[in-house]
C-alpha cells in the first residue's frame, strides 16, 4: 500500500515494490497514481504465490479507510521496533 501527501492510499500487488513506487512517482504507474502527488510505501506484505496475494489486495481494498489507517500503523510499529 502506497500513500501520497495528499494521504490518497493505493493498493497494489508486485514482485518488486521498490521498483513498482519508482515507477508510481515517475507517472508510468497505476492510471490513478499519474496525476497525484508522489508516493511512499506504507505497507507490505509478502505471499508465496501470486493467487494469495491478489486475494488479500481485494480483501484490503474492500476495507474503510479506518481500518486501513489501523493496518498501516500496526506495520509502522512493527518497523519502528526493528
């Protein structure tokens, strides 16, 4: 899941997410990142196959934004005790 400074949140599935945010930012992304501001990565999952991860991105994109929002903290705490 990516973010802007707009707090606009995309949610997309890739094998290479650093790659993919590079490609976001520089507008050869995603037709709804084009003409937003730039982006950062949120948060991150990791699956084994392509099927799985593609199941939890429709799962995650049919949240409200609040439940997002407490998704992406979570994983911001789990990185700031790293």
């Amino acid at each position: 899941m990516i973010k802007n400074s707009y707090n606009n949140l995309y949610v997309g599935v890739t094998d290479e997410p650093r790659r993919r945010l590079r490609e976001h930012n520089s507008k050869r992304g995603a037709g709804f990142t084009k003409f937003k501001d730039r982006f950062e990565i949120v948060f991150l999952e990791q699956y084994e196959t392509l099927k799985v991860a593609r199941q939890r991105e429709i799962q995650i994109k049919k949240w409200r934004r609040e439940k997002k929002d407490m998704l992406i903290g979570r994983y911001k705490q789990k990185l700031d005790t790293k």
